[in-house]
C-alpha cells in the first residue's frame, strides 16, 4: 500500500477555492499525472474539484469515478446506478436536495451508522443566482470545540453523542469518532427535514460546533459551474448550499461511494486535531 505523504490542513473563509481546481478532459480520459494531482488535492484539505471540458457524456463520465472509488453509496432516491438527481424538479417529503431551500450543513448518511465516506457532486446546470456550495473543515470545528471545551470534548465521541432521524431512517452514534490519533465526522443540524437530537450531557458542546458552522468566517462558498464534479472526504469536511429561487433550473447529480476502490488505499480519510482534549476518547467510546 502506498501510504500518502501529504498533511492534511484545516481552511477557513479565506481558503483559495481556486487551488483546488483540476482541470482534465474527462473523468475517464484523465492522464496518470491528473490522477496523482486528484489524489493530492483530496490528501491535503479533503476535497477537490475536477473542471472537465468534455460534457458530452457527463452521466457516464460520474459513473467512471467508480473505477478509483468503489462501490456506489446507497440513497432511497437513487437510480439503477446509485445517482441521485439533486434538484427541485419533483419535491420529495423529507429531502432537502429536492428543494430550492438552504441546505445547512451536514454530512451525508448521517441517518445510517455505516455512512460512505467519499461524496461526489456533479454540476449538469448551475442556478444564476443562489445555490451556492458551502463547505467547512471538520478539523477546525474540533479544534475549536476543544479550546472551549477542553474538559467536555469527547462527549461528542460517545457512542450516544447525537441522534439523527429522516422518515423511515435513524442512527446514534458519535458526532466524532476516533481511530488511534485520527478522528471523523458524522454531523447534521436541525435543518427542518429531519429530527436532531443531541444527548443531554452533550447538548451544550453540540450547539457550540452548530455555532462554529453556521459563522461565515469558519466556512467559504463557491459556485460550481456546467461539469465541474466536487469530491470530498465525508468523515473530514461538512458541505451545504444556499437557498435559490424555485423557478431555477439548477440540477446536480450526486453519487456517493464506499471507498473500497483501488486509489483509496492511498487516500487520507479524517483528520489529526491540532488541539489535543484533557480527557481520554476511549473512555466514551463504549457508554
């Protein structure tokens, strides 16, 4: 296994989105150097985003992701394929991404206690106003929960931590968990479309991380553009999107995945807090 060499950093407002960008031809016409310069974009801040010029057969060319990736995540709107048409073209009672409206920010499968942990976003047409991707860093989150709360961090890694629940779906689990020194995230606000329930012992610390995440310094947005596919790192980066008028013709395709492909060996997942916590995380882990 080829272990990565790159340290994976924290970003903020001002991180320059532009760094991230990739350009190729196409996901399945990418040369072995655009490959490496996908792998290490991804490495270093847990997302990247390849600019592809050839949209001729972009359904296809999400679907060749695969071939890095693994297996497609699966999503109760999902296709024969595993896509997920992200749109407000035909609302669905409990699903965000069938509406106009803000989409705060949150991981995906927070409802399942196995959540996949590459996420994919494809642009098929942008909306001219609104709708704009959100992301934030799951480290800096951490590290500020653990400067105010120093003492009370690793509530948020017990096993009962939070408790998320949409329609027929529920999971309790950690909102951090915890690999040796590595951590991951698995989070969701009260967003209206699903139920969000922190425990007791956890609720102070809880709305702190929401309150690190809804300020704008601690987030940045941009617009995805016609081809433009997101990739990130589901157990290190939060992601949403601003509201935008119903009348747009704004449509993403989304496509999640296992990480069991063949560059995942390679791959950083999580992160390393930079603020160490006074108490032990495993402590938490069986309660």
């Amino acid at each position: 296994m080829v272990v990565a060499q790159i340290t994976r950093q924290s970003f903020d407002a001002a991180f320059p989105v532009e760094s991230q960008i990739l350009e190729i031809p196409s996901v399945r016409r990418m040369s072995l150097m655009q490959q490496r310069g996908m792998l290490d974009r991804f490495d270093a801040h847990g997302f990247v985003i390849l600019r592809c010029l050839d949209l001729s057969d972009s359904y296809q060319d999400l679907l060749g992701l695969g071939r890095y990736f693994g297996n497609p995540a699966p999503h109760p709107r999902a296709d024969d394929q595993g896509i997920v048409g992200i749109n407000a073209f035909k609302r669905t009672a409990g699903f965000l991404g069938s509406t106009p409206a803000e989409h705060l920010l949150h991981t995906d499968g927070a409802f399942r206690d196995a959540p996949e942990k590459i996420i994919t976003l494809q642009c098929v047409t942008p909306a001219a106003i609104g709708g704009m991707t959100i992301l934030a860093s799951a480290q800096a989150a951490y590290d500020h929960v653990a400067r105010v709360f120093p003492d009370k961090i690793e509530l948020l890694s017990r096993a009962d931590a939070l408790t998320v629940t949409r329609t027929s779906q529920s999971s309790t689990q950690a909102v951090f968990t915890c690999s040796g020194e590595w951590r991951g995230i698995k989070f969701r606000m009260r967003d209206g479309a699903a139920e969000v329930a922190p425990h007791a012992d956890a609720q102070e610390i809880f709305e702190e991380l929401c309150r690190f995440f809804e300020a704008p310094e601690n987030r940045f947005q941009f617009r995805l553009e016609a081809g433009d596919i997101l990739i990130a790192d589901n157990t290190a980066i939060v992601h949403g999107r601003t509201s935008f008028a119903p009348h747009e013709p704004r449509n993403m395709r989304r496509l999640n995945f296992d990480a069991t492909g063949p560059a995942c060996a390679r791959m950083i997942f999580g992160f390393l807090p930079s603020v160490s916590s006074e108490a032990g995380s495993e402590a938490w882990l069986d309660r």
